[in-house]
C-alpha cells in the first residue's frame, strides 16, 4: 500500500516526513551493525536473535518495556558486556573483544538520565571532565577551556543569557539544558554515535521540546543516535526510525515516514498484548469493528 501525500503538509500521509530521503538505489552507510546477537546471564535469554543497524546522520528510537532488553543491548553496544553469541560491526569492520575503552575510542557516547554532571562544578570543567587540556609541563590550560566552553555555549547550546557563563555551576542550570551539556560535551569530543538513555526522563514539556532540538542536531551534525525512551511521543518527534524490543528480541521495525504516530501505538498495544504483531493491523482504523481500542 503506497502513502499518498497530503496536499497541505506534502508529507506521506501515513507517517512523518523522512529527515533525508535515500537516494533510490543506494543503501545508507551504517555506522553500527549488530547481527544475530544473543545474551544469557544465568541460564535466562535475555537478548534472542538482535539484529540492530544505526546509519550515518540518523536517529532510531529504542522502545520497549521494562525487561525488554534494552539495557543489554546498548550495554553490549558501548562494551559493558559481550554477546555470547552475534556480531558488532562499526563502519562495516567487527569490533571483536569490545570494551568500554575500544567502543568510546570508536565514537560511542552514552548520556545517562542521571546525566553524569558534576553539579557543583562549573560549566568549563564539566565540559572537560576526564578529558583537561595541558600544556607541555602538565599545566592546565584554563583559560582555553573556558573559552571554547563559552562558544560551545553560544554555538551549540543556545545558552545567550548574560547571568550563564563557563564558571555558571550546573546546578544553575535546568534538567533540559543538563541533557543539552552532555550531548554538546559528546558532539565536542567527536562522538559518532550519542546513545540517549530515557533523556526525558524528569522534564518538563517545555524541557522535553529544548531537549529534541538537542537532537536534532545530532543528525544535523552529521553525527547518529541511538533515542531510548518509554514515551512513544517523544520518539516519534525526532526519530528517522523506531525499534521495538519485546522480551528480548526485536518484535519490529518502523520507519516513522511510513507508520503515523497512531498506527505505532497501536503496534505497540498489540506487542505488549501478545508478543508480536500483525502488519495488517497498519491499515485497520482505531476504533471501528474489530480494529484495536
């Protein structure tokens, strides 16, 4: 069944406008590729079978209940824990022996929904955690670093209030631009893929709104991300694809240029229900006889 366009909007009538089209006939690089992975921890499958691809400039949105296996997977994904059994690939070329170490010098970022932000500490340092700039005698170069936070928070962040400044603590700052640090501390640092963990975690709609700007220029950067979150509404808004995971496996596949925000609810309904779904349930009508309440 082909989407027809909507005469007003010019988008698919059937789902969200595509952020960036393919061109016909030629497959989108992927910056990450997971096939056929598998994770037991005592005796209980957690992951069955996953396959999981990420391309270049593109969002997929991770959805699933608690015990999904969402976790697993990006714990596998950034080297926490290895497959028992799969591939990883990045660029096309296998990562075997994955590590923390060896997945963050391949470009993979986590921002956690605690955030992991020195509160007390000021901006520039918080930009700069782990990664200080020193000179050739072990100095720090302080005054760089407050400098290049100070453009990052022009720049990248948006932050054009007088009373914020690189020596501002975090705790000046609200839940929505803390998500916003993490992902331009990351996109500074040359991560390729960001992995969002539950980022609207806590935030308020307005919050929730600066946060998918964050987001969106991730892909407008060029750079990849991997969106999880229980909250379909959010997702939806920002990602090129959608994932959903049901006890362990991938239970579907959903470019959101295809399946409206309803039609993914609805999949999502019957995926809790029973496991699985039907694609013939794309085309039945919410509310009508025998389609799904």
């Amino acid at each position: 069944m082909a989407d027809t366009a909507d005469p007003t909007t010019g988008r698919p009538a059937g789902g969200r406008e595509s952020a960036r089209p393919p061109a016909a006939g030629v497959p989108a690089p992927l910056r990450l590729e997971l096939s056929h992975v598998s994770k037991s921890f005592g005796g209980v499958r957690v992951l069955r079978d996953v396959s999981f691809r990420l391309g270049r400039a593109e969002v997929v949105g991770l959805l699933g209940d608690n015990g999904a296996g969402k976790s697993t997977l990006i714990k596998i994904i950034t080297g926490f824990h290895r497959p028992d059994e799969g591939e990883i690939r990045f660029n096309g070329k296998p990562a075997e022996g994955l590590t923390v170490p060896k997945a963050r010098a391949l470009g993979v970022e986590t921002v956690y929904q605690e955030r992991a932000l020195a509160e007390q500490l000021p901006l520039w340092r918080n930009i700069f955690m782990g990664r200080a700039l020193s000179g050739p005698f072990g100095f720090l170069r302080v005054n760089e670093m407050r400098r290049v936070t100070e453009e990052l928070m022009g720049q990248s962040m948006g932050f054009t209030s007088a009373a914020l400044t690189p020596n501002t603590s975090v705790t000046g700052l609200s839940g929505g631009e803390r998500q916003g640090l993490a992902i331009v501390r990351a996109l500074h640092f040359r991560a390729d893929i960001i992995i969002l963990d539950e980022p609207t975690m806590g935030l308020s709609l307005k919050e929730t709104e600066k946060l998918i700007h964050f987001v969106e220029g991730i892909r407008a950067a060029g750079k990849s991300a991997i969106f999880i979150d229980h909250n379909i509404f959010h997702v939806y808004s920002v990602a090129d694809r959608i994932v959903v995971l049901d006890r362990g496996r991938v239970a579907g596949e959903f470019p959101t240029s295809r399946y409206s925000l309803e039609e993914l609810m609805n999949i999502m309904r019957e995926v809790a229900a029973g496991g699985s779904y039907t694609e013939a349930e794309r085309y039945r009508v919410t509310g009508t006889t025998g389609g799904i309440a």
